[in-house]
C-alpha cells in the first residue's frame, strides 16, 4: 500500500519527523523495558536536563528541552511519585520551586549514562550509517531502516548491557 506520508515529500515534512520520532521513542522505550528501567523513554531528557543544568524552575525545565511547560509538570510530578526528583522552594524566591534530582534520581542517570544511553546512541548512530543526500531520502533512508531493524536489534555486542 502507497505510504501517503512519505509521498507527499515536503507537504507532509512535520508529520513524517513525528511519525519517525514516535517510532524511535517506542522503540527506545522496547529496549528500556528489556532492561527494567523505570522511566518512559520521553522522560529522560528532563533527567539529563537536571543532571546537566542542576536544579531548574520548570519554566527554564522547559526552556531548556524545548517542550511546553504543562508538560514539564506533568513529567516533574510523575518523576517525584517515583522518588527521581523533588521540588523545593528556591532560596532567592520562595514562591518559585527549584526541580532536582534525588539521590535515587542521580543514581539512575549514572547508571543511564553508564549502561543505557551509550546503547540507544550506538543503535541510532547504526541507523543512521551511511545515509546522505536530500532530507527526503535521508528520511526514507532512515524509515526503511527501522522497518528493516528496530533499534533493539541494532545494538552492538560490544556496548555493556
């Protein structure tokens, strides 16, 4: 059947990059699962953001991923009934709230950094080998390429699990 989508080229570009992000992050989320973590393939970014940044309002949170603050704080109170991160007031405002990472929280991304991320990074950079020329057939190239292998069949051997 004609993939309309991809037919369409430019006129459909924003669906066809949604359609290709659901697909890494559903597949992402398949290798989370097989290694038993926690957390929802979108929520690591806000992880790395806090891990990187420190303590954040979610207003800068959400600057910083570039995503709409309500979904920021969806994320944050999903994390905090985890015990991943917490919100206290900031110590030059009281009425704004600093997002941090709990001990608990600092340990999953250690471990993340150390035995999760580099095996997704491997799997998406495996994907994206060799692909050039126009965006158009980059994108197909990489569709076709995760029609053929999904990314937890691309992780190598040699990345520790």
């Amino acid at each position: 059947m004609e993939d309309i989508i991809r037919s369409l080229g430019y006129l459909t570009l924003g669906s066809r990059l949604k359609r290709i992000g659901e697909q890494l992050q559903a597949d992402t989320q398949r290798m989370l699962d097989g290694l038993e973590v926690p957390v929802q393939s979108s929520q690591y970014p806000l992880l790395a953001a806090l891990d990187r940044l420190g303590p954040l309002p979610v207003g800068e949170l959400a600057q910083s991923l570039g995503i709409t603050q309500p979904g920021v704080t969806r994320s944050v109170a999903l994390l905090a009934e985890l015990g991943l991160v917490e919100a206290a007031p900031s110590n030059d405002d009281q009425r704004r709230r600093m997002i941090s990472l709990t001990a608990n929280g600092q340990r999953l991304v250690d471990k993340a950094k150390r035995d999760v991320w580099p095996r997704i990074e491997n799997a998406v950079a495996d994907l994206c080998k060799g692909i050039a020329g126009p965006l158009l057939q980059q994108l197909s190239a990489i569709e076709d390429g995760l029609a053929a292998a999904p990314l937890d069949r691309r992780v190598k051997q040699d990345v520790a699990p």
